[in-house]
C-alpha cells in the first residue's frame, strides 16, 4: 500500500453522478409508447407529402404540418445498412460482438435502429428480411423495451433499388 | 459581409489523451495567451470573447463558460457560448467572425475545447430514452452504417478507409500539436488493428484527447500580429432535421447548402482548382471520400478515386488535412476551431512543417451530431 504522507498531490477524482429524470413524451410519442406496450408499431402519415414516419413526432419535419393519421405498421421491415458492435462500454446489456442495424418496417419511410439476433454476425447482409420478436405479452411496456430484437424471416432480400434512398 | 474580418492570432495546445496538469480553465488559458501573443495583443485589447464546446454533459461541468470567464479575461465584457455538437467549434468562430463583421466589435477572442480525461463521452452519448433501443456504442456505432451504405453506393474498395488512416497520420508527424505521432504507421498496422464497429476499425476512428484551440479576430482598422492576416472570404452554417423521410446522411442537404453559400460568396466555382488545401472533419476515415463528394471536389461517387490516386496527401494537388486533422487529434469541441485555425495558419504561411508551399485560399469545414450540423469558411492570403 502506498505511504499516503508522499504520495503525490491528488490533481483528479472520479466523482460518479446519477441523473432520474420524467420523461414527457406529449400526444404523438404517446401514441407509438402506447403502441408498443400492445407489441405493435404506430406511425403516423404527413397529410402533405404522404410519409410515414415512425415514431412519429406529431408534426413533418420536412413540410412542417400536423400528423394527424395514424398508421399500424408492419412487424416486418428490411436491414437497410448496419454495423457490428464490438466495442465494450459501461452499462452495456448486450454480449458483443452484436449487429446494430437501420430497420425500414414495410409501410414506414423512416428506418429506425434495431438489434439484430438469431444470426451470426458475419451472415448479415443490407437488403435482409427481419422481423420484430417482442417480449413475452405480461413484460410488455411502453418502451421500445418491448422489442427484444428483430430476426431474419427466411424471405429473399430486398432489391438495393426497393431501400436505396432509405440509407 | 458588411466589414472585412481577418484571423490575426492563432492558439492551440499540446493535444494528448490526458493533460492532468493542468484544470480546463488552464486548458483554455494557454491556448488563448498563445493566440494573444501571436496577435502581439494582451488581454485588455479583446473586446468580447465567443466560446464553444461539445454538449455540456460530457465534462459534467453546466454552463462551464461561466466558470471560465476570469481564466479567459472575460469578466466585465461580452461573452457568448456556442452549442452545435461536434461542429461546434467552427460555429463558434463563425459567431465570433460576425460581431466583426457587423461592426460590432474590433478584436474579439474565440475559444474552443474538450477535456475528454474528465469525461465519459460514451456515457454521455448514451443516456437512456424510451423510444430508442440501448444499441449506441458511442459516435462510432452511429456512423460505421453510414459508410457501409457509402461504400455500396459508390463501390468504393474497402482499403480506402485505410489509405486515409495513413496518410493523415503520416501527415501528423509534421505537426508537433497533434496527440497521435505513430512513426511506423502502414496499412497493415491500420489492418491488423482491431475491428470496433465493423466495417471500422480502431485506427480508421479518431482519438480520445485534451486540448483546445483559439483565434483572435480583428476588423480592417485593428490589424496586429506577428503574421500577415488571414481574411474571411466567406462563411456559412447549415443544420439539418435528424431524421426525415429521404434524408441522405452520406450526402447531406445541409453539407450542399452549407458549401454552395460559402462558394458564391468566395467566388468559388472550381473548389479542387481553385483551393490550394483543405482542413475537413474527418473523425473516421471514410469520411474524407464521404466530404469530397459532398464539398463538390468531384463528382458523385468519385471521393474515393480523388483519395486512391493521392490527390488529398501532403504532396497531392489538394491536400486536405495537412495538419493530421481529427484523425490524429480529437479534443471534440475543439475540434472544428482547428480546421478553421489550420487554414489561417496556411494562408498566413505559419504552419511549419506541415505548410503547403505557396497556400493562399483554403477552406475550412466542420460537421456535428449525426451529421445535421455544418459550418464552413474560407480564408485567404488577400483581402475579398
């Protein structure tokens, strides 16, 4: 054990914070919360350009009106592009290496990032089919905790042309 | 711009992955009393002083401009925090070019740093939401899917990432501020380093570093200094929504829009020909094909080919990132200061070893966030 009385000037320490905090998510993140507690997907479409966005914010970023249409999306979607996460960090839950990948749901014109199980990681492929495996219905809650993982679904790939200006 | 504004000092510290010896106030410090000096100006001649950082969480320390107002001779004068992420500190000059610009100041002082040893970026990056999956694994996990749809759009091959590891490390050696100095550095060292977020590997990813970064600024009538002024040619800031439907995050709207004002205000129509280097975020090396593309360099989908044939190294007909850039050095918020400050530093003919011969117009870019936020300027040797 060091002597105390010399070592040298303490010049850092590591003070760990915590922060809890309410999360409001208003009427339109509420819908998608709400939607996932009943495992499954809300989005919503912009009455100007017809988009689907989800989750959807209540409101088009690009023509800055009101979503007013709700939409059930699929629970099948495709891998638009991805990575393999093989970097630890503090407070992680998932074994790495794991595959981190942008999932378009069908019907949807936003992708959105989702974790990719039930495949080894260097078998996944931009274009995949994947769909939604939620957790067991008591556990459901309105979180996108709610979705354990998506999972191939045995369909043929996607064309690149069909996803191409989704990355 | 209704007043000339000129870079006439220039800042910036020893960028390393901890500098225990000193607090951030003393961080910011140095680089300002360098910036000062090479102004051949003292703390009393600023009339305002314009700071940025990274989001404030990083260090834990809210508001920290308050707390640096004494360590930066700020107190009883104007100061201004800038917050646009990882673009923050070109934006941050950009805020200080124009109360020059508009006539509201002579000579004013900007600031720009992070302190990664005092903070968890990680952590910070990854707060918990309920509408997003606990997937993140830091900035690097959120960009490694946007260059695989870059390389399978453009049918880049995959050592070109490599290629930019290199050379921008080759080229940190003549700088003696940068964190990184790897004299041995090849493509094999860069392949043989491990893969973090595949297709990323560790030495195609920027490093953790200490260090800030300063520049003072001056109107047409309060030239000083040490080296002849770099004029503001043109500038611009661009943001972008973070997610919209048909939103091209390897070809930003906002990058394009960002490059087409700063361009016509420069008079540029040709940025390969007429610009003699370039200082451009690149935190993660498929970036530099990614921007070329996006600056206008070149076609669409030809970035890579400008970095295959060697057009961007030290000895090329547009090097970019003659200094190593974030490759080679990376305190966050400071970051984007330093692409602004390298190409002053070019123009004004003070970059050392790291000079292109004869640079006289050069352009300096910063991207933040998830690619939503741009600022850019060029800088030349002659009066706009």
């Amino acid at each position: 054990m060091a002597d105390e009385t010399t070592a040298g000037p303490v010049t850092t320490l590591a003070t760990p914070i915590r922060l809890d905090f309410d999360f409001t998510p208003g009427v339109a993140q509420s819908r998608f919360l709400r939607g996932l507690e009943q495992g499954k997907f809300m989005g919503q479409r912009c009455p100007s350009c017809g988009k689907v966005y989800v989750p959807s914010r209540g409101s088009c970023p690009t023509d800055g009106v009101p979503t007013t249409e709700d939409v059930l999306l699929s629970n099948v979607g495709t891998v638009t592009t991805y990575c393999v996460v093989n970097v630890p960090f503090a407070g992680q839950s998932i074994e790495i290496p794991y595959i981190c990948a942008q999932v378009l749901l069908d019907g949807a014109n936003v992708s959105f990032m989702g974790l990719i199980q039930e495949i080894p990681a260097d078998q996944i492929r931009m274009g995949m089919r994947v769909e939604a495996v939620w957790v067991d219905e008591s556990e459901l809650t309105p979180s996108l905790a709610s979705v354990r993982y998506f999972r191939p679904n045995g369909e043929t790939d996607a064309d690149y042309e069909t996803y191409k200006e989704y990355l | 711009m209704a007043e000339r504004c000129a870079v006439i000092g220039v800042g910036q510290t020893h960028h390393k992955s901890k500098r225990d010896d000193v607090s951030i106030a003393g961080l910011v410090r140095e680089a300002a009393k360098m910036a000062l000096a090479d102004a051949d100006l003292t703390w009393s001649d600023i009339d305002a002083v314009v700071i940025g950082k990274a989001p404030d969480m990083f260090e834990g320390n809210m508001m920290p401009e308050i707390y640096l107002a004494p360590a930066l001779g700020a107190v009883g004068k104007p100061m201004f925090r800038v917050h646009t992420a990882g673009s923050v500190g070109g934006s941050t000059a950009l805020v200080a070019a124009h109360l020059i610009s508009s006539g509201i100041h002579k000579r004013v002082l900007t600031v720009a740093y992070e302190k990664q040893s005092d903070s968890d970026a990680m952590w910070a990056l990854s707060v918990p939401q309920p509408f997003a999956a606990p997937l993140l694994a830091g900035a690097g996990g959120y960009f490694a899917p946007h260059i695989r749809a870059y390389m399978r759009r453009s049918g880049a091959p995959e050592y070109i990432g490599r290629m930019v590891a290199v050379k921008d490390r080759k080229n940190a050696m003549r700088n003696p501020y940068a964190h990184l100095h790897l004299p041995d550095i090849d493509m094999k060292m860069v392949e043989d380093s491990m893969m973090l977020w595949d297709p990323l590997r560790y030495l195609e990813a920027c490093p953790s570093s200490d260090g800030a970064a300063a520049m003072v600024l001056s109107s047409e009538d309060a030239i000083s200094g040490h080296y002849p002024p770099a004029w503001i040619h043109g500038m611009a800031m661009r943001s972008e929504p973070t997610m919209f439907a048909g939103r091209d995050q390897i070809n930003p709207q906002a990058g394009r829009d960002c490059s087409a004002d700063v361009y016509a205000q420069a008079g540029i129509t040709n940025p390969r020909e007429q610009f003699d280097c370039a200082e451009v975020y690149v935190p993660f090396s498929w970036y530099e094909p990614m921007w070329l593309e996006n600056l206008g360099f070149c076609d669409l989908g030809d970035g890579w080919k400008l970095t295959e044939a060697g057009a961007t190294a030290f000895d090329g007909d547009i090097p970019w990132n003659a200094s190593g850039g974030v490759l080679s050095s990376n305190p966050i918020g400071a970051s984007g200061m330093l692409r602004f400050l390298e190409v002053a530093m070019q123009v004004r003919g003070q970059a050392g070893e790291h000079q292109v011969d004869g640079a006289k117009l050069a352009l300096g870019q910063a991207y933040g966030g998830g690619s939503q936020f741009f600022a850019m300027w060029v800088v030349g040797s002659e009066k706009p």
